[in-house]
C-alpha cells in the first residue's frame, strides 16, 4: 500500500517558527481590551491563539490606526512603494 502526503497550501504554510509562542509573549487579557484612538501608532505581531490574525507578511511592521470596524482596528502601511490597508484586532497590535 502506498501513502502519498499531500503538501499543506492552507493560508498559515510556511509560520511554524513566526508565530510559535515560546517566551516571548503571554496571554493576557489586557491585550485584548487595549484601545487605540486614530493616529496611533503601532506594530503588528501576531498572537498565534486567536484565529483571525493578520496575514503573515504583514508580521513586524508598524503603521498607524485609520479608524475602526467592529472590534478590529484598520491599520495604514506602506508595503514597499504600496499603501494597504490592514484589519487587525488589538490582541495583534502593540503601540510602536
């Protein structure tokens, strides 16, 4: 009998060691009642916990808070020459 394993292309591939939580950072709640107003700025590092996190090659950049949506926070960056625009909830943000 033969096994063929087919290769994982699911939208969290190749993060192993981005988003391990070793030592760096633990749980609390307060990361996830923190607020930030417009203009804020902070850095986006993934908490690995929580299933909707940002998508990976956004991890480690900073940009500023547009505003809201819902309980996510709409963040302003520059992806190289490219403004984008992500959403993120505040348990992936840090003030920068």
């Amino acid at each position: 009998m033969i096994i063929i394993v087919v290769k994982s292309k699911g939208p969290h591939r190749r993060t192993r060691e981005k988003f391990r939580r070793g030592d760096r950072d633990k749980f609390t709640v307060n990361s996830r009642l923190r607020n930030f107003s417009a203009g804020d700025s902070v850095a986006i590092r993934t908490d690995s916990s929580s299933d909707s996190i940002p998508f990976r090659r956004f991890y480690g950049l900073t940009g500023t808070v547009e505003g809201t949506r819902g309980r996510a926070y709409i963040i302003s960056i520059k992806d190289g020459n490219k403004p984008k625009k992500i959403i993120a909830k505040a348990e992936h943000l840090k003030a920068a």
